[in-house]
DNA sequence: GTGAAAGCGCTAACAT
DNA sequence: ATGTTAGCGCTTTCAC
C-alpha cells in the first residue's frame, strides 16, 4: 500500500494538471473495454424504453453501451438482413466490446453465425426474440403468460365466440401469443378463429384481415391482436362497417404502447416492461462479463400485466 | 505500394485466421476513436429520432454513438444538474471520443464548463438548446420561424385575441417562441395573453394555467401552446367547462409529437424535423473532427413545418 | 517495396 | 513501499 498522505498528494497534482486516464489504454491492456455493444434500434415506445433500461444498468456499473443497429433493409431477403446483422456484431466486436446486446432480426439465425462472438468469448444476450438455435441468454416477455390473460380476461366478460390477429409465426414470440391464446379459449369451451397478418404496421393489410375476421359467422364479439401497433387498422375496419368498440366489438391489443392510452376508445391491453427488460440483459451481460453466471444459456421471460382500459367490455350488454 | 498479388494473399489469410483489426489499439496511436460521444437521453419521441439520425450519419462515415446521459435528477437545483453533466462529457472523454453531440440541460452554462472539451481539442455540438456563453456548434429549430407560422395561421383564421401557453423562460427555445408569436399577432393588430407554464408535462398545472387563459376578458379565441405535449392539459380543461375545440377555441402545438396526430381532434402543430437535427448535428461534428469547418461556432436552425390539422378552425365559425 | 524499431498510454510482473 | 521493465496491438518512421 501507498502511504495516505502521497496518495492524496499524488491525486491533487493529477486534478491539477488536469489528468484523466485514457480508457482505451487501460482496456488494450486488461482486456476489458467497460463498452457494451447494443443493437437495439431505439426507435418508437419500444426500442426507447429498451436503450434507457440497458443505459440505467451500465452507467451505475462502469460501463457505456456502444450503440449500433442494422439500417433497416426493404429488401426483404432474410439472408441479406442477417448477414447485416452479423456485419453489425462485428464492427461493434472491432472496436473490443464486452459484450452484446442485440434485439435480433429474426430468430432463425445459427449458432456459426455468431462463431466470431464465441471464439472472442464475448457474451451475447439478446432481447424480446430469442434465438433458436444459438447458445445466447434471453431476455423477454412472457408471451404465453400474457395471452392467457387475455384470453381470460375475455372470457371473464363472457366472450366465447372470438377472434384474434397474429403476428407471422415465424416469430416464437407471436406464435407464442397467439398459441397460448387460442389454447386458452378452447379449454374453456370458447371457440377462436385466427388471422395471420402477413407484414406487421401496414395499415391496409391490417383493415383487410379485421373484415375477413368480422365476416366470419358466428360473427366474434372479440378480438385479441397480437401487437397494439394493429388496434388503428382494426379500430378503422370496425367504424367502417358501423361496429363501435367495445359494444359490438372487444378489442385487446399487447404490449402497451404509448398510443394505446390514447385511442378511442382506450386500448386494453397487456403490458410489456420494457424497460425492464433492458435492465434485466444488461445485467445479465455484465455478469457474464465477470464470468459469474456460468454454464447454461439464462432464459429469462419477465411477467406482463393486464391493463384494462374501455375497449373490452361484457359481452352482455346489448347484442347476442 | 505494395503489389496486388501480396495484398491480396495476405488478406485472403487474415480472413482465414478471421483477423480483425483492434480499433482500441489504433485508436490509442492514430488519436482517433471514430466514436462520437452522444449525450441524447433517447426518451420520447423527441429524443428517439434524433439518436436515430445521428447513428444514421455517423454509421455511414465509419464512426459510432457512444451513449451517455445524465439520469435525471429530481432535485431540480441547476447546480447539481450542471455538475452531473459535466461528469457526463468527462466520462465520455475518458473513452477519447473524438466528439461531443449533448443535448444540455439549460442555456447557461458556463465556457469554462467544458474546458476540458477545449483543451483536448474535441468539438461540441448541442442540439436543440442554444448554449450561450460557450463556444460551440448548435443545431436546433428555428423557433421564431416556427412560431410566427403558428400565429400566422391563427390570424388566416380570422383570429385576433389570442393566448399562449409558454415554457419557461429561462429556456431560449421557449423564449424565442413566445416573443415571435407575441410579436407577430401584435404587428397585426392583434392582442395576445401570455402565461408561462410552471413545470413542463404537468398535467395539473396545465389545466390550472388554461383556466386562467380562459378567464381572461375578452376570452381569447385561440390558444399557441409552447409544446404539443401541453395539449392534452388544455384539452381536459377546454372540455371541462364545456368548449368545444376547435369551434370554441383553436389549438395550435409545437413539435409534432407521434401523440399529436391521436388527440381528439387531432393537433395542428409545427414540426420539427428532430431526426434532421440529429443527422446535421452529426455532421457537423464530423466535419469538426476532421478539421474542416474551421472558425466560429456554426449555428443551425432548421425550418419547421406548419401541419394542420383539426383542433383549429376559422373563428367565423358561430361565436363572436 | 519491405522489414525493423520506436512509441502511443496504460497495467502487470517483476525487482529493489 | 517504490521503481523498473515488458508488453498489449497497432501506426509511423526510418533504414534497407
């Protein structure tokens, strides 16, 4: 040890010229960057609230989140969107990361694609899609705990005949919802007719299936939409028509976003914590960081919460 | 120069032993990280998009966002808040950004604030808030541009006595607001009653400082709010006492949140471009790194957009 | 054109 | 307890 009095003395005249380490120095040598890749797109309620729980987590760790997330592609060739990904894990890789966070582009990805990530033993965590076939933590929702609840939230207000609006199966976490959904309703003797919306956030798309949907007989007195974002489409098919919500139409959405407050009428709904979700990954990638944490890849789904607002009501009241 | 053949063999083994250069230690020795500090809480939408356009141009010439925000501190004394953002810039210093991009917490801190910034040479742009006394590049909105359109608007419609609802002074953006609106509505013969709203986003101060709009004699016709976000405290309060919005009072917002477009009406506003801010912020920050742009502190503002929409009508329109 | 050496600012492993 | 040295992975300079 250093006596007290040279180590104060010593920090005085450092302040005093003004000294500060140089991080990147120290990091080339220990190996240990205190930098944490994120490539998650802070984009809309979702991705916001992601990037501030991940930032709230690093910052009272030492640490900085390097952000970096694939430029949208139009071109929807999967191959092309994952070897951007994979392209974007490697630049944040260049610059000597810890660790990464990544919200992946879809959850078909092999483990080889991530070689680069395993060899460097860097940590991968990835939020909200979990990765099927890639040794990588995993931090999200509930997705089957949360249909349920609206499922039975539902069948609470004495809905039997319903609907519901899924998400592509091709993402676990929609063929998730909309499985444990359906589930739900049928063992409790209700029956369910289910909609795929084939690209999520377009409108048109969105107005066709609620039509198709409505149009089935028995007519469904409610549905369950796999993501808030398509409750404006479904909102719009049902005026068009003259339904109004919730009297002759319940509708439940998931996530809840900002805007599912604000709609007419108010969105029911079940709520992510998004922002928990961020802190719980970056959390887990610090540890995985100090090499706690070992072993098997951590899943972890946090619990959702029903948010009833006026856009579901009993089924009792006036039709059927 | 070294021959094509070489150059490309030892590429061909570099990949095949999967090479990847260590930015750290070129960074240490070139004296440029190609990381640009960002000090832009990405919250809302207003923050969003404008980390979105940063990362869009600094992806593009190579470079990447570091992020780092101040957590915000409910001890409201400016002091404390000045101190923690200082700790903010010198910790992303300590990763030797090449760059600064801070979204400031007031316009009044000091030059020496940011010595630090000055002495190692590393170029500050704010955005969205003007610093006065430091010598650094800003990008933000043309608020007085924006607030006249506002006015201007207002008085197509035929209004004449008219109120605001102003942010806190002490915020140039506000300031600039205020005064052009003000300003503009006077020069055309028109009378307008200003009230500064205490506490941005409280919603109860809203409602109070509308009702006091309102009381005003002879009842102002129309209303210009500092931020759309005030919108949803008038239009609680407008409804409470039975005013129809826009046949009983005209609305006008600032901003163009994502919520604006869903209120009922829907909010005529003035948009902001925050993702331009972000991507010009960037570029110039760039430019200073690369020791073009030399000289004065550039000052950006860019030029908003009138968007009307429903919450403002013609005072022709029944009463008076 | 190519190789060797110095050095960036730090930490870790040694001596003293 | 303190001082010295080697070396992290790169770029730059200077011989060859």
């Amino acid at each position: 040890m250093v006596s007290e009095e040279r180590r104060v003395r010593i920090l005085a005249v450092a302040k005093r010229l003004g000294y500060r380490p140089n991080l990147m120095a120290r990091a080339i040598q220990t190996g240990r960057s205190h930098i944490i890749g994120v490539s998650v797109p802070p984009i809309g309620d979702f991705g916001s609230r992601m990037v501030c729980g991940i930032h709230e987590v690093l910052v009272v760790s030492d640490h900085l989140p390097l952000l970096h997330w694939r430029t949208p592609d139009p071109s929807a060739d999967p191959e092309r969107i994952r070897s951007a990904e994979l392209a974007v894990v490697n630049a944040l890789l260049d610059y000597r990361v810890d660790g990464v966070i990544l919200f992946p582009a879809d959850d078909w990805v092999l483990d080889l694609h991530f070689r680069e990530l395993h060899r460097r033993g860097v940590p991968l965590v990835t939020v909200d899609r979990q990765l099927q076939q890639v040794a990588a933590d995993f931090v999200g929702t509930d997705d089957r705990y949360g249909a349920r609840l609206a499922a039975e939230h539902l069948l609470a207000l004495g809905h039997r005949q319903v609907a519901q609006l899924a998400g592509a199966m091709s993402y676990g976490t929609y063929a998730d919802r909309s499985d444990a959904f359906e589930e739900t309703i049928r063992s409790a003797g209700g029956t369910c007719v289910t909609l795929e919306k084939p690209a999520l956030s377009e409108l048109a798309g969105t107005i066709f299936q609620t039509n198709r949907l409505l149009d089935s007989r028995p007519r469904p007195s409610a549905v369950f939409l796999a993501h808030d974002h398509l409750a404006s489409g479904v909102f719009a098919a049902a005026a068009a028509r003259g339904l109004q919500i919730p009297r002759d139409l319940s509708v439940i959405g998931f996530a809840d976003l900002a805007h599912a407050a604000l709609l007419h009428p108010p969105l029911t709904t079940v709520r992510q914590d998004t922002e928990a979700i961020g802190r719980r990954a970056a959390d887990l990638v610090l540890r995985r960081c100090l090499g706690q944490e070992i072993g098997e890849p951590v899943r972890l789904r946090l619990v959702p919460e029903l948010i009833v607002r006026a856009s579901t009501a009993s089924i009792s009241q006036g039709r059927e």
